[in-house]
C-alpha cells in the first residue's frame, strides 16, 4: 500500500524535536497512540512505526479505519523518544477545548510538573470528571511527558487554560468551589464529603498549593493525614479529592 513506506530523509526534516510554540506534539509509546486514534482521529497528521513492533498488523489496520497515514521510521522514532523500548509515535495537531458548564470540573492552580499533571489527567478520567481548568503559568499539556504520564487519558479530556482564576470563575459562577488547603476549614473524610450537584474541586501547585486567598474562594477542605509528613502528593490529594465527591 502507498502508506506502507519508509519515509525519505526530507519527511524526517519536516517533524522536529518538540517545541511549545509548535502546532503538533507527539504520543510515544503504543498505548497512548492507541488512544489518540481512537478518541480524536481527525487530529492525526500522521503514526510512526519501529519495524519491530509486534502489533503492527492491528495499529495498521486502526489507521486504515480512520484514514490516518502511516509509515515505518525506526530512526524518527529514535530521535523523537528519549526511552529506548519506544516502538510507536503518533503526530497531532494541537487543539482547544471547551469545558462543560453543567458537569463537574477540576481546577488546578500553576501546577509545574508535566508528570504529575499527566497523572492527575489519568486520575480525573479514572474517577469519571472530564473537564479540567488549568490556571497559568502551568505545565504545558501538549509536551510528550506530560501525554505520556497521561497514558493517553489527555485526549478523553476537555481542558482548557485560563490567565487568572479570576477569569475562570466568571466564565463558571454556577459551580461550588472546594479548595484544598493544608488549613482548610472543613476536614474531609468519606462519610461527611460536602453534597453539591456542581462543584469545582480547587488544588494548587505541587510546591506552594493555594495562597490564603482561596480560604474565601468557597468552602476550603483539609484532608486529613498523619503528622509524619508535612503534606500530601498534589497527585494523590487530587486523586482522594475526586474519588471522595464522586462517590459521596
């Protein structure tokens, strides 16, 4: 078939190393690729194969279904991934989204880690809330760690970025607004987790979480932990806080 090729060095030259600016990223790896194809396929510009990857025949056939291009690049793939056992790269083009008004929402505040915001993008789909706020400065979504630590959950997700919280909550003044505070004025625990029909589940960066100003944001939650640690993981706070309000 014609997309059963191997590419030319001038199609190696067209796709670069990742940058921020750019309008496509990447998914390394197999899975994530698997869910990029399935979950947004027409934002597939393209899926690179390692000749030695033993599932060729289905991904092949995944891309034919969508009319996605693919070839075999042992050497992109090689250039583009920084682990070795990478077999499988699929090229995006970046996009926006736009977040459900009437489902609940997670809002986290500059946070910094690409990895533990591919996590938290995992976690949200895994307690069952699609929509996530991302208040700037903060980890870039698009970069390939962060669509890694995903697992590909990323492109299940409607997310969006805002310059300020400010901004966010004009555009959502319906939800409820729960912060996650080391001095939160309500103790959460699964037997008396706060009831609301719309909520915002609100958590700061990994090394500063919220300043004191979001005590008056809505009702500040502490989640109860021992002395022996001065805080919880952001990944795990937010993992506790979704399952606790989805489950309640």
């Amino acid at each position: 078939m014609k997309q059963d090729r191997i590419s030319s060095g001038n199609q190696e030259q067209q796709i670069k190393a990742y940058k921020k600016d750019a309008d496509y990223s990447y998914t390394l790896g197999a899975f994530p690729t698997y869910e990029l194809i399935k979950s947004m396929p027409n934002q597939v510009r393209k899926v690179l194969l390692d000749t030695s990857f033993t599932d060729q025949e289905h991904l092949k056939s995944l891309c034919r279904e969508y009319q996605i291009p693919f070839e075999y690049n042992n050497k992109l793939i090689t250039k583009l991934s920084d682990k070795e056992n990478c077999y499988v790269a699929g090229i995006f083009e970046k996009y926006s989204c736009t977040m459900s008004a009437d489902k609940p929402h997670i809002v986290l505040v500059n946070p910094s880690n690409m990895g533990n915001l591919g996590t938290i993008l995992r976690t949200a789909v895994g307690f069952g809330i699609y929509d996530i706020a991302i208040i700037l400065p903060g980890a870039d979504i698009f970069n390939p760690k962060t669509i890694r630590g995903s697992m590909g959950a990323l492109f299940k997700l409607n997310i969006h970025l805002y310059e300020s919280y400010e901004e966010y909550r004009s555009e959502f003044p319906k939800h409820e607004v729960f912060t996650f505070m080391l001095n939160g004025e309500k103790t959460l625990t699964l037997q008396d987790c706060p009831k609301a029909e719309l909520f915002a589940l609100v958590f700061g960066n990994e090394a500063t979480g919220l300043n004191d100003s979001f005590l008056t944001a809505g009702t500040s939650i502490f989640i109860p932990q021992s002395p022996d640690v001065d805080s919880l993981n952001l990944t795990i706070a937010v993992g506790i806080g979704a399952y606790a309000f989805m489950n309640r």
